[in-house]
C-alpha cells in the first residue's frame, strides 16, 4: 500500500481510537501486536506512522501530528469569553 493511501488511518486518528474501551491497556500490553491488530482491520497506521509510534520520542509524534494536512478527527475547541 502507499504511504497516501486512504485506507491508513492518521495519528490523530489512531490516537484518538486508543481512548476507546480497552485500547490503551492492550497497546500497553504488547504494541506490536496491537498496531497489526489494527491494520488486520483496516484501521492501522501507514508504515512510517507506525514506525513513529514504535521509536519515536513523544515531539516527534506532536509535530507529526501538527504537520497533517486536513487530519480528519477531533478539533480543538476554542472558548472565548466575553469582556
């Protein structure tokens, strides 16, 4: 598959997911097997994501993060209160 392919899902994607139910507990518990978990299923990271999530530090996950064009997911919300 490429690396632009739409059927990998982004890192705010995948981040997001892994706040549902028992996701985090499983990719604590052997985070190998739960990215290929997810990508068996159609929802999995695209290689060089992947490869971030395993060996890189915590920035380099934000800054990623930062750079997706248009990453589909949760916005930040912004409060402004009147004076």
């Amino acid at each position: 598959m490429d690396e632009n392919d739409d059927s990998f899902v982004t890192l705010r994607e995948f981040f997001v997911e892994l706040l549902l139910e028992d996701n985090l507990a499983r990719y604590h518990n052997n985070r190998d097997s739960y990215l290929k978990e997810r990508t068996a299923c159609g929802r999995g990271l695209s290689p060089k994501d992947a490869e971030l999530v395993r060996n890189g530090s915590l920035r380099e996950i934000e800054e990623r993060i930062l750079a997706e064009y248009n990453s589909p997911g949760p916005r930040p919300w912004l409060m402004v209160m009147p004076p």
